[in-house]
C-alpha cells in the first residue's frame, strides 16, 4: 500500500501527520493476514479488493476527520466492509440472494473474527450496499462509508481512463 487511488499521499509516510492518524485508526486490523489476504482478489478492474478497501477506508477517514465525526471507526468500517474471499463476478447458485445484497453479511462475519466491532463499525459494514440492503444506515459515518464505496468504485473502473484522457485522477 503505497496511497489511496487520487491521493498524494503516501501512506507509508513517516513523516506525514495524516498518514500516521490514517494508518494508526487500521494498522492493528490491516496488518492481519485475514486483511493482507484481499489483495489475492480483483475488485473493479485491475483494483485489488485491498486497495479497494484502502481507498474506500482513507477517504472515510479524510471525510470524518473533516467533519469532527468519528473518523477511527469509519476508517476501520472502510478497510473490513468487503471481507469477503470469493469472485463476486462468479454466479453462486447456493448462494440465496444476490452478491451486492449478501456479501456484507459475510464481511460482518469475517470482520468479528479479528476484532471487536463496535456500533458504528457494525453499521457500516452491514449496511455499505445501502440501497441493496434494504433498511439505510443508522450513523453518518456509515453514509460517509457507503459514499466513499460507490465513488471509489467508479474511479477504479474507469479511473485508468480519465487519467489518459485528462490527466487529472
């Protein structure tokens, strides 16, 4: 992990006070192997599902920090919310009902198994699909955590492109 995709920042920075903040909220959880492991998984495009996790985590943490909310348990919502250890593109046929729907479930479940999560990390985690999973999120940072998703999701399918275009991601 070097930053979080568009960001100048180097996370592996000894002397950048954001990236001392940003990695003390997650390095206890993100030095895991269970954590390490998500880099074996291809997320959007040529994203591994860790550096999905590291962007949708960081720019949590930039948001709530910003705001005065809680930025720690954003962070580490961002860097579990997608737990999980399978192709999400493969079709399932045990699998009940469809993967946006299901998988944060399985990451809640997998995300218990190296911490304690506590309401807000919960929240976010279960409820990151929010409108896929029906009930909405009950904390702001699971909406700060659920936007950061979708957007780094877009940038990593189509961030190689406006980056030849522009030149500006």
């Amino acid at each position: 992990m070097e930053k979080a995709i568009g960001s100048k920042v180097n996370l592996k920075s000894l002397e950048d006070i954001l990236a001392i903040e940003f990695m003390d909220c997650i390095s206890d959880i993100y030095n895991s192997e269970k954590i390490q492991k998500l880099d074996n998984y291809e997320q959007h495009c040529h994203t591994s599902r860790l550096q999905h996790s590291i962007n949708v985590a960081y720019y949590s943490f930039i948001v709530c920090k910003f705001l005065g909310w809680d930025y720690r348990s954003a962070a580490r919502a961002g860097i579990m919310h997608d737990m999980f250890y399978y192709d999400w593109r493969v079709k399932n046929p045990t699998r009940k009902c469809n993967h946006a729907a299901w998988h944060p479930r399985v990451a809640y479940d997998n995300a218990r198994k190296i911490t304690e999560l506590n309401d807000i990390e919960k929240d976010a985690i279960l409820k990151h699909m929010w409108p896929c999973t029906l009930v909405p999120p009950k904390y702001k940072e699971s909406y700060v955590v659920t936007m950061a998703d979708k957007i780094c999701a877009v940038f990593e399918a189509v961030g190689n492109k406006f980056e030849r275009l522009l030149g500006w991601v």
